[in-house]
C-alpha cells in the first residue's frame, strides 16, 4: 500500500498541537458513513477502538483499544460535538478526532481532523488511519473484512506506510520547527 493511493494526508501545526488530516471520497450515501462511524456495533469491525455506547449523543464514553494487548485497557473518551450525520467530534485521550462529513449526490466526502500534540507520532496515526479508512471503505462496500487495527496492522503494511509517511512529512522541513 502506498499513501499516494489515495489521498495524501496533510500535517499541520495549530494552536501548539499538530493536526493530521485524512480525506476519502466514500461509495456511499452520508446517513450509511455515519452509522459506521457512530453505531457501537460497527466500530470495531474497521475502527482501532471498541465503545460502551453508541457515539451519538454529548458525554462521556469508554474506548478500548482493538486487538492490541498492551494497551487493552479502557480509556475515558468524551463526545464533545455531534451534528448529525454531518459532524462528530470526540476526545480519545488528550487527542481530538473530529470526523466530518459531507454528501455528493449518493457519495461522501469523509474528513478525519486528528489532533495531537507529539510530532513524532504523526507517521504512527497516518499509517493506523490509512489501514482503519481502508477497512471502513471495504465493511461499506459489504465486504468481509480482517481487522487491520493494533497488533493485526503489522500483517497489512503499517510498517511500510509508517516509513512512506515519515518520508513525506519529513520532506516539509519546516514542519518539526
């Protein structure tokens, strides 16, 4: 897999934190996206975290972290923003993901927006998200898909896409500065 296969990532640095920015063009109509997104059921079948709740309403909720021993443990998680089924925007941790939505005739644009505050793990969040984006695009398209999260990401190329998207962020030296 090669992150120029699909749209490139951008990194930037906002308000002392950085922000990595994915963009996918979706064979799917908005309402179906925001149920993957959103539902507590389908999570786990693309995304890197389980949920004691659907995501749908403002408030406190538990993530767990998807096949990944050492991190098995559940963290607090909060829904801050939810418009639906345009706008979704939570705390995982000290991060902020916000997943934007738009519709285009019987597509969706899907902008991820994931906020943090270590560079270094920018090439990390860009590779996991490639591989969740990619099996959210395939449960979408109804096929029966591998979980490609936490430690089952090494099987599907995280390691090579790490090393692409530190490459490519790298090669913006101004970034890091």
């Amino acid at each position: 897999m090669n992150p120029t296969d699909t749209n490139q990532p951008s990194l930037t640095r906002v308000d002392e934190k950085w922000e990595l920015v994915l963009e996918r063009t979706l064979a799917n109509p908005i309402e179906e996206v925001w149920a993957a997104l959103t539902q507590s059921g389908q999570l786990p079948a693309w995304g890197p975290f389980a949920t004691d709740r659907d995501l749908t309403e403002v408030g406190p909720v538990q993530l767990k972290h998807m096949n990944y021993p050492e991190e098995d443990e559940q963290r607090q998680g909060e829904v801050l923003t939810v418009e639906a089924p345009r706008l979704l925007v939570f705390r995982w941790g000290k991060d902020i993901l916000r997943w934007e939505l738009s519709a285009i005739g019987s597509h969706t644009i899907l902008i991820l927006r994931h906020r943090f505050t270590d560079y270094q793990m920018a090439p990390s969040y860009a590779a996991g998200w490639h591989l969740c984006l990619k099996g959210l695009t395939g449960i979408l398209a109804g096929e029966q898909m591998p979980s490609m999260t936490g430690s089952h990401a090494f099987r599907y190329g995280w390691k090579e896409l790490h090393d692409q998207y530190a490459k490519l962020f790298e090669a913006d030296d101004t970034l890091a500065d």
